[in-house]
C-alpha cells in the first residue's frame, strides 16, 4: 500500500479509537467516507492517473474502502452497545424499593367504611361474607328471581365474559345479592350474614363507576319480621353516621327477590349536606323481606324459614360521611387525596364513633 492510503489508514483508525459516542463517530464516517471525505476524494483522482497505475491503485483504494468501511461499523455497534449498558445503568429501577418513600400510605376510606360498617354488624352477630367476582348468571340473576327475560338485566349493564361455568354464562357480578344465595346453600339457617364487595356495571360518569363497591346483608330465621329489619337497619345507620336521632323513612318499592320491597332513606339536609335535620331525603338503601321463590331455590321452604335482606352501596355511605363529591376521585390513585381523606393505620383504636 502507498505511503499515503497508509496514513489514510492510521489517521482514520486513530480518530475511530477517539471517538467517544454516536456523533464524534459520524463525524469521522463522513470524514473519511462522505462525499467530500479523504478516500472519496482519492477515488475520485482516480480517473486522472496512467492505465497501469489506475489498476492497481484502484484495487488498493476499494480494498482499504472496505476495509473501513467494516472498520467503522465494528465501531458504532461497539458505541451502541456502550449507549446501551449507560442507559440501562442510568434508568435501573430497583422495584424492591417502596414507590413513594416520601408519602406515608393511609387506609383508603372505601377500606375503612367496611371495617366499620363489619364492626357495626358484627356487633349485632353478623359474620362477614366474600362471594365472588366472577359469578355465573344464576347466582346473580336466576336464582334472585330475575329470570332471562326480567327487565332488571338490561338495567344492571352487566359485563359478560366467555365461558361457563356449570353450564352458566359468566359474568362480573352487577351486585352482592349472589351472597344471599351462597350464604343459603352453604349454611345451616340460622343466618346472619354481610358481604361487602366489588361489584361491575358497565357504566361510568360523575356518579357512576364500572366497578364500585356493595354491601349486602341477609338475615335467615324462623319468625323473622319485618320489624326486625327495620330495626336492624335503624341502628346500624345511626351508628354508622353518628346521629343519635336521624330520621329513617321505609318507602314502599319493587326488587325480584324481596316481598315486600322498601327503599330507605335518611334526613339531611340537601342544601348544606348535613345529616340529620333539614328536612330532605336521601335514599340510602334497598332491602326486603327475602321472597318465597328465593328461599325456595335455595332448598328453604319458605314456610319455616323467613328473613330480610338489603344492599347499600358503600361508595355512597363514604362519601356522605366524610363529604367527598366526586366519585371518581376514589380510584385515582392520588396520594394527596388519600392523605386528605385516609386514615392513620396506626391511629388509636377509635374505629365507630357511634357505637
Ligand atoms: N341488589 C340491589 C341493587 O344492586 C340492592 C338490594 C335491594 C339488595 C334490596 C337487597 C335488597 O338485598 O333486599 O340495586
């Protein structure tokens, strides 16, 4: 090779080994292979040398072209590789740490309402209840007396899923009313039960979440009445909201599985939002006495067992107790909500206020 392809060579291998990242190596690409590069410029005074040199200094220029040109890809993928471990290096996230060291967590309030509201019933003797999410439409629809045809199934929007399971359609559960039915086949009556919950609409607003929360409650004896559930249901309301004399109005109302059917609602104050006096009403809860069909699918003969049942929505009681209007602001996920409106975790044991 000639003296100056050579030092062509050296200069260019030199100023690879220099250069550092993406750009200075660019830099020395179009340095020497660019259109006004030092072995372009060579190959184009190709055309003025003799015949003879022509050849062989030709062969020479295109087998050290190669020969760089090879260089040079060797370097940036060296350069990649080294770009590479630098960010990886850089954004390494150790997941084993907690996400928000800085922001103490706290109980969320839909927790604390259904602690509270466990221990207001548990006072009573209710044990609490799970069910489950994923349901099939018996226990959610069939057996409740909501046949196919019921108009309450196109209310509920319900999220279908694919499958069966024994040879059901699947489904999120629309409500925790499926309880009622688990709680009656798999226990002996007497039954006190709650079951707090997630439940699925297919719905979503200012006002309304495509899962949110129920909670259900059933009551399964001989001689039960309904003044037993309006005075089950009286207690557990002012203790839950901590006013000794809230009002309580029974109105009459539909629901498949209960008869007769009631919806319940309590004096506030719609103007200020208090609870209490003011003169207004707010519906609060469904409930009823359970109907005979629904005993009766469930193996009870309804001529010795009776019960009541009604369902809240706790989303609902929450926000009327600690005043949050925007029911969306539940599943944001946002610590500074959840530092306004949580709970202490290691608080003092002050959990109900009114009992
Ligand atoms: N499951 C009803 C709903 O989602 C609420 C309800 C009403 C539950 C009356 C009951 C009841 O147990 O007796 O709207």
């Amino acid at each position: 090779m000639s003296d100056d392809l050579e030092r062509l060579r050296a200069d260019a291998v030199v100023s690879l080994s220099q250069a550092a990242d993406l750009r200075a190596w660019d830099a020395v690409r179009v340095g020497v292979l660019g259109k006004s590069g030092s072995l372009t410029a060579l190959l184009k005074e190709l055309g003025k040398a003799a015949p003879d040199e022509r050849r062989a200094r030709g062969a020479a220029l295109n087998a050290l072209r190669d020969e760089l040109t090879q260089l040079i890809e060797a370097r940036r993928m060296v350069l990649d590789e080294q770009a590479l471990q630098a960010r990886l290096a850089a954004e390494k996230l150790d997941v084993s740490l907690p996400a928000r060291p800085r922001e103490p967590g706290a109980i969320h309030p839909i927790s604390r309402t259904i602690e509270e509201m466990s221990a207001i019933f548990g006072a009573m003797g209710f044990t609490v209840g799970e069910g489950r999410d994923i349901e099939n439409d018996w226990f959610n629809f069939g057996a409740l007396n909501i046949p196919g045809h019921h108009p309450a199934r196109a209310d509920h929007d319900t999220f279908y899923l694919p499958g069966t399971r024994d040879g059901r359609p699947l489904l999120l559960r629309t409500q925790t009313s499926d309880v009622q039915i688990i709680s009656m086949l798999e226990q002996e009556p007497p039954i006190r039960v709650i079951a707090p919950g997630r439940t699925y609409r297919a719905d979503h607003d200012a006002t309304h979440s495509p899962m949110f929360h129920q909670c259900e409650g059933l009551v399964i004896d001989r001689g039960i009445t309904l003044g037993h559930l309006k005075g089950c249901l009286i207690d557990f309301l002012r203790a839950f909201f901590g006013v000794e004399q809230l009002p309580v109005r029974f109105r009459s109302s539909y629901f498949p599985f209960t008869e007769p059917s009631m919806e319940i609602d309590i004096g506030w104050n719609r103007k200020t939002g208090e609870l209490g006096g003011g003169g207004d009403w707010l519906e609060v809860l469904g409930a009823g006495m359970v109907h005979a069909k629904v005993l009766a699918n469930c193996g009870l003969d309804p001529r010795e067992w009776q019960g009541f049942a009604f369902g809240l929505g706790i989303e609902r009681f929450t926000m009327l107790k600690h005043g949050i209007s925007d029911l969306r602001t539940f599943y944001d996920g946002d610590p500074r909500w959840a530092q306004h409106y949580g709970f202490n975790p290691l608080a003092p044991a002050n959990l109900i206020e009114g009992i």
